[in-house]
C-alpha cells in the first residue's frame, strides 16, 4: 500500500476508484488533472502489479474495496462487467446509503447493483469512452432508483473531468453503450481500412496514416463546429461524375450502410446481455 504525500483526505471529500484497468486509469488520470489532489482519491485494483504501478504513478492509497468505502463516500466502480458481482458481494458489508456509486461497468444496470447492495444506496450508471484518455471522452449518465439531482451532478463532475457528459434515461444507455462507448473502435477500425487502402494505392504507410488521421480530425471538427448535417458536409465533397461519388457507389454496392447499422444493433443487444450477467 502506497499513502499520498498529502495524505488521506476527508471521505466526504474522497473518491474510491474500484478498478484500474484503461478506463480506470484513464478516469484517475482525469481526476488527479482536474479537481481532485491524489490524496483525494484511492484506488482498489485486484492485481498487485497493477495496483502498485497505479500507486507509484499516480502517488494514490491503494487499498480493498471495503477500506476503500471506509475511506471514501463516493464510490466510482470501474471493474469489467464480469467482475461486478464479486466486487458487490465485498462491498455490500460496508456500504450505506450515505454512499454514491458511480459505475461505468459496461451494461450493468442500476437495478442490478441495487439489489447487491443495502437498501436505499443511490446509484448512477455512466457510459464513457476510450477518449477519456486524451480528455475527449463523451459520457452519458443516468440515475438509479435512489439517485437525485446532486447525485447526479457529482457523477457528471467526476465524468466531466475526461471529456464532455450529458445525461439520458436508463432505457437508452444500452443504445448509448453501442453508439459512443464501442464507438472508437468503428472509427478506427475504418481508419485502418482507409490506410491499409492507401498502401494499395503505392504510398508508404507512414504517409497514409499521416493524410487520414488528419483528415479524421479535420472531418471532425467541420462536423462539430459547422452546425451542419453529415449529408451536407458530404455532399459539399460529392461533385457529379466525380471521384467521390464513384466511391460512395462502391460503399453502397457493398452494403456498408446497413452493415454499420447491423454491427451497432449487435453491439446494444451484447449491452444488454452483459447487464443481465
């Protein structure tokens, strides 16, 4: 165990992160960036190796889950959704309602975590992306049973410190989980096509992912700055009889339109599934 040189901090004050895999330490990172000091925040993590590299890095407490809910009164669990019920089973003797859990365990629903818990304990669900990384992450949040407005704004507070939040029904975070928090992985899996096409065409791979990176984040940019539909900003690039065209004729011959929509379908029914274990 590794103590901060600021030293515990008041659990009112305090978050315990439960979990330091990616997106754990991407949310940890964002914390110790924004308003959070590292004796502000413990950390429980499983594997030793993992905890320890989390506790020399980021100066952290690492400590179990029950000491970390001693420790502190908001309780971020960001542990695989196959992991959720064995960490419920440790924290449920320690936890009160006098506690908030925030949880970014991927399909796990409030309900879920509810009945593991004592009665009464307020619960908001969050689905971020990988982009948390890089402080681009975008997080919907929705609130449990028990979860009220300030609950939910320390959730948006403890989100908003890796990219932006904004806040949806449960009902609708399977969709979320499908469209934004797989959604990386669409890009860049478009991405490498798109490169892996432009050394079929004779350039070197370097310069290929130069000439698409960039354009991703200028397409980007012209999507969120330009208030402009996607058709739009589209046809401003479709001349007749041009290149463009030819190639979204290829797009469309070959169904990649409704093998995109299939493959986020697929992705919100997988959502489901993990959230009923």
């Amino acid at each position: 165990m590794t103590t901060s040189s600021t030293g515990p901090a008041p659990a009112g004050r305090t978050v315990a992160l439960l979990g330091g895999g990616k997106i754990g330490e991407a949310l940890l990172s964002g914390l110790l960036r924004g308003a959070r000091a590292p004796g502000e925040v413990v950390v429980s993590e499983k594997h030793a190796e993992r905890a320890g590299y989390l506790a020399t890095t980021y100066g952290v407490r690492t400590l179990t889950p029950a000491q970390a809910a001693a420790a502190a009164r908001t309780l971020l669990v960001a542990v695989k959704p196959q992991d959720i019920d064995a960490l419920l089973a440790e924290l449920a003797p320690a936890v009160t309602p006098e506690h908030l859990v925030v949880s970014v365990a991927a399909g796990v629903t409030t309900g879920r975590i509810e009945r593991a818990l004592p009665a009464g304990v307020p619960v908001v669900r969050c689905m971020p992306n990988t982009p948390a990384l890089v402080d681009q992450a975008m997080t919907a949040v929705a609130p449990g049973s028990h979860a009220d407005a300030a609950h939910l704004a320390t959730a948006e507070e403890l989100l908003g410190a890796v990219g932006r939040v904004v806040q949806v029904p449960e009902s609708q975070l399977d969709a979320v989980t499908a469209l934004s928090g797989s959604g990386p992985a669409y890009f860049f899996f478009l991405v490498e096509a798109m490169i892996d096409a432009g050394i079929l065409l004779g350039l070197p791979r370097a310069l290929a992912a130069e000439l698409i990176v960039q354009t991703a984040i200028g397409s980007a940019t012209m999507l969120r700055d330009s208030g402009q539909h996607p058709v739009q900003l589209r046809e401003a690039v479709t001349s007749p009889g041009g290149t463009t065209i030819a190639a979204i004729r290829e797009l469309e011959i070959h169904g990649v339109r409704a093998a995109l929509l299939a493959a986020i379908e697929a992705a919100a029914k997988r959502s489901r599934e993990l959230g009923a274990g």
